[in-house]
C-alpha cells in the first residue's frame, strides 16, 4: 500500500510539478514535501481548471491596452527545472502561436541557472509537448506571452 500511495504521489508530483523531484522525493522528510507536492498538485489542478479564464482574462487585458494577441492563446502550467537554491515555484504562462501549434503545448518548462557567477539570474521559459518535464518535445513556433503566479 505505501509503495502504491508513493507511486501516486509521484505520477500526480510528474504531472503538475514545479518542485524540483530530487526536493519532493526525499522520503526522509516525507511530511515536510507533502505539503508542497498538494500544493503542486493543486496548482496544477487549478491551472487546468481556470486555464480558459485566466486566458480570456489576459487576452482582455492586452487588448485593453492596446496590444491584443494576434494568435492563438492557451494557458498552461509552469515546471521548474535547475531551479537556484532550495526555492520551489508554481505558475502558470500564456503560449501564443498558430493555433495548431498552441494545441500541442501541454507545458512551460522554466530553465534556471544564474552567469558570470551569480551577477545575472537567467529563466528561459520553453513551450513543450508534455506535462512531464522528463521526456518531452519543445513546440517550436510557440512562444511565452504572459506569466502568472499564484499566490499559495
């Protein structure tokens, strides 16, 4: 039964995950990653939840202000990989493409990693065919248009 529950929370920590996996999986302080691994999980629960509202929502915003997207848009969640130090992150970004394009985007898989020492902080956001960040295709022709974050 425990390895069942373990193998559940990894698929659910897999799937919706902007906790680095070496973080969540140290089973030695269980009780202290359930908490962020129900927090990802939610976050990406909500993400697919509210996904069409919060992208109307930007997509009005935009227009509001005079920069309104020419293409498709979606809203996905965020995953987080190389993340600095010990901090976790939940979001979500708004992709913007042709629309055949915007409907493979399953994800953004965020890359972290700071240059020249730690003077700059570098987060490349790159839209991908999976909510996996194990074994995934970036979605060439597909770009970040907005960031979200939710507050937890």
């Amino acid at each position: 039964m425990k390895k069942w529950i373990i193998g559940v929370l990894l698929v659910c920590l897999l799937s919706f995950s902007a906790v680095p996996v070496t973080q969540a999986l140290d089973l030695g302080n269980i009780g202290g990653n359930i908490g962020s691994i129900v927090k990802v999980v939610g976050i990406g629960l909500l993400v697919d939840q509210y996904g069409p509202q919060l992208n109307d929502f930007i997509n009005s915003l935009l227009a509001q202000n005079k920069v309104g997207p020419d293409y498709a848009t979606k809203v996905v969640p965020i995953l987080t990989a190389g993340v600095l130090g010990d901090n976790s992150y939940i979001g979500a970004a708004q992709v913007m493409g042709p629309q055949d394009l915007v409907d493979k985007v399953q994800a953004v898989v965020q890359i972290e990693s700071t240059f020249n020492g730690s003077m700059f902080r570098v987060k490349a956001l790159v839209p991908i065919d999976s909510k996996v960040p194990v074994n995934f295709n970036r979605v060439s022709g597909v770009g970040v248009s907005a960031t979200i974050d939710v507050r937890i």
